[in-house]
C-alpha cells in the first residue's frame, strides 16, 4: 500500500531530524548532537569556505551540531579556540558521530580532509608519543 500524500502542514509539523546523546566521559557527562536542518547545512558549507585556513572543519562541525534540551546550539565559533585545548581524541569521536548524523559520505568526508583539516574518518584517535 502506498503512503498517503503530504499536506504543507504535515511536512512541516514532521520531526524527520536525527540526533544522538554521546558520552564523554573524559568531560564528566554527554554531549547531544543534531543533524542540521537544510538551512544550517548551507550556512556550515559557507562558513567551512570562508573559514578555510583558519579554523578546521572538526571545531565547526561541533559548532553546528552540538546542542541543547530546546535544540539550541550549545557552541559558537567564538568557543573555538577554547576547543583548541580540548582533548583530540574526544573531538574526533565527536565529530565522527557529528558526521555519520548529517549523512555525509566518505568521498564527502576526505575532500573536506584535503581541503579544510578535517580528520580522517578512518584516522584511529590514539594517545600522543612521549617525547
């Protein structure tokens, strides 16, 4: 059988976002990430562009992602540098699942590798040699 046709109103009312609470433990608590809405998407795509050489896509991917109770972003790029310091392997996780949530595939992924220091989706987070 086949589905019934959407009104405006039904499309609009539908909650079709995924989302998923990550645990770090390392931060003593979770972290709630979001798939962007087709707004945000656009606006992360022009940021990554404008951002470029500046700040990596990993610190911005979090910006849009991570967010509150009420969906409300919990980042904003003014917190980068406070990311910065903050422990890689967490971000990566972070980030991966930040990814996996907005779809993005692994042609997707290693151009913005190349292009703006995204980490590898393959990259396996490993402790720092002791020097």
């Amino acid at each position: 059988m086949s589905q019934p046709l959407l009104s405006a109103a039904a499309i609009k009312a539908a909650v079709d976002r995924k989302e998923e609470t990550v645990e770090v433990p390392e931060w003593g608590g979770s972290v709630r990430l979001v798939q962007m809405t087709a707004a945000e998407s656009g606006e992360f795509s022009k940021e990554l562009k404008t951002l470029a050489g500046e700040e990596s896509g990993m610190f911005l991917m979090l910006v849009y992602s991570a967010r509150n109770e009420q969906g409300e972003r919990i980042l904003t790029i003014e917190d980068v540098p406070a990311l910065k310091e903050k422990n890689i392997n967490v971000l990566i996780r972070l980030q991966r699942k930040a990814l996996e949530l907005n779809s993005w595939g692994r042609e997707g992924l290693e151009k913005l590798k190349n292009d703006l220091g995204v980490a590898r989706i393959d990259a396996t987070p490993s402790p720092s040699p002791v020097a």
